[in-house]
C-alpha cells in the first residue's frame, strides 16, 4: 500500500539561528495577524480565526538533536532514525542504549530535519510545550501536553488531534496556508488575497526556492527570500508536516505543504496541491514547521469542512 496520497483543490541569518545548546531550543517565529480573514476562493483553504505565531523556518536538525539529548538517551519512541546520519541531515547518534548522545555534523545544523514521521514532531511539540524537560521528565514530557500520545509506540489510526490549550504545537493545515499563501490586495498582494506559492507569487522563478531538485539536497534554512509575512521556506526545501486529519483509503493521513527539493512537477508546489501520508512515514525531504498559540483559548480549528471541496488523485 502506498505511503501517501495526493489531494488537490482545484547580512544573512546565522546570528538567529546560531545552534541552541542541549538545553535550550530557541525557535524563531513570525506573527500571523489579520485574524478572521477569508479562505482562498480557488481551495477554501487558509481561514483563521485567531492570531499566531509561527516558526520563521522549518524545525532544524540542531533543535532536534537538542530534542533527542534531552529525552532519547534511550529513545523508546525511536525518535531517531539511522537514516538521519545520512547528507541529507546530518545527525548521529554515538553510544551505547541508556547513554545515547547526539551530535550534529559541521556545517549542517540549520539544515531542516528530514526522516522525521508525524508522531516524531509531535513529540517535539509536547517536549516544547512542557518547557523543555530533560532526562526521564522529558522522555514523560513527549507523551501529553499539544498531544496526548499516552506512551503509545504507533498510534496512527487512533485520530489523534490537538489538545484544547496547545501552546507549542505542529502548524495546522489552514494555519501552514495562511502563513504561506495569504497577502491581502490592499498589502500589495493578488487580487483575491492569495498567492499560488509560498514565495508570495504566482510564477515560481528557478532562483525563488530549493525546488525542482536543482541542489539536489536540502539547504540551510532562509537560503532564499522570505515571504509576505516574514517566514522562509514555504515552497521547497522539505515537504512539511501538518496536524489536520484527512480520513483517505486504507486509513488515516496527515496533510503535509510546500513541497521538497527534490519535488518534480511545479504542481506539487502549489498552493492547489497537498500530499497526505501516513503518519507513520519518514523520508529524506519529510520536515516539519512549529506554531506557537498564545492564549489559553488556544483550540484549534481544523479546517476539515474545507475538504468537501478539493478534488482526489489517490
């Protein structure tokens, strides 16, 4: 069975993201204002009713390898992948079960994350949420909070969703759109309020984005110019994460935005185009993006009426 499905709708920053050490993560984010606006006429997508913020860049490989030294000396919940030492992340793991240790390579550590699977990010998320706990209180701390995994090793049918009163959590798919795709006219953006990509255009130039497999691998994060609201990276790069829930053939599937480098066809880039996996899948241009809620009113709304009306390709 296949892994995913794709469903379509009709100078330089090194200072911010110098890397973190093992007991702290920093994660830069933009403010997404302009609350309550329309969705996107073409895809219904985007509506938001509250403001956020959201991670300026794709979640790197020295935030989770921050992440994992914290609370995967073990790693019960393999939230490691042998793949991850591969050139496309770059982090390895040193030592023996019980004193596991993580290192990222040299000049790789504001890379973006890849071989990450969706409970992976969110028990990131939880360990965000909980401030960051280290030792046995962190390995705890991955299992509630944005999230409530309760130690379970594959819960991927179990239709998991955001808790009421989330703080750090993975974008949902509207909140991933808005904060990629939406610049009101009267801020200079497409008539209708919405770009076809995440570059805040309609033509994707070759020199916009990592897309098309022109590197061939990832690159740093905020390589190419932001977008309309500050955030980098929305088209290419890696494939990201999003926390709605699409009920497809043969189970349940997380959407995921934006395309990666090594995206083929410019139509997976767009904003009328999402592929959705299992959550279970990990692969080499597979990332994920944070959003933090402020407020204790902080449920989120899926957005899943807007799934009546995109068009399937399984």
């Amino acid at each position: 069975m296949s892994n995913a499905i794709v469903l379509a709708a009709g100078s330089w920053l090194s200072a911010l993201l110098a890397a973190p050490s093992p007991e702290s993560v920093s994660i830069p984010t933009i403010e997404i204002g302009l609350a309550g606006n329309s969705a996107d006429p073409v895809t219904a997508f985007g509506r938001v009713d509250y403001s956020y913020r959201i991670g300026r860049y794709e979640t790197t490989t020295s935030q989770y390898a921050a992440f994992l030294n914290s609370v995967a000396t073990s790693d019960p919940y393999q939230l490691y992948n042998p793949s991850m030492a591969s050139e496309h992340c770059g982090i390895a793991r040193l030592g023996e079960s019980g004193s596991y240790s993580y290192q990222v390579a040299a000049g790789r550590e504001n890379n973006p994350v890849v071989y990450v699977n969706f409970w992976d990010a969110c028990r990131f998320a939880n360990w965000m949420h909980n401030g960051q706990l280290r030792g046995t209180a962190g390995t705890d701390s991955t299992e509630h909070g944005a999230y409530e995994l309760g130690g379970i090793t594959e819960p991927d049918e179990l239709g998991i969703e955001r808790s009421r009163g989330a703080i750090w959590a993975i974008a949902s798919e509207n909140e991933w759109y808005k904060a990629a795709y939406h610049q009101p006219a009267a801020y200079g953006g497409d008539a209708d309020g919405w770009w076809r990509f995440g570059t805040s255009s309609n033509v994707l130039l070759s020199a916009d984005a990592n897309v098309l497999n022109r590197y061939g691998h990832v690159l740093p994060v905020g390589s190419f110019a932001a977008n309309f609201f500050g955030g980098f990276d929305f088209t290419g790069n890696v494939i990201e994460w999003t926390d709605t829930l699409v009920d497809g053939p043969g189970g349940l599937y997380r959407p995921t935005r934006g395309g990666s480098f090594s995206t083929s066809q410019v139509q997976y880039l767009q904003s009328d185009t999402r592929v959705a996996f299992f959550p279970s899948f990990e692969g080499p241009g597979q990332g994920f993006r944070m959003v933090l809620i402020p407020g204790p009113a902080s449920m989120v709304a899926m957005g899943l009426g807007a799934l009546v009306r995109r068009r399937r390709q399984w």
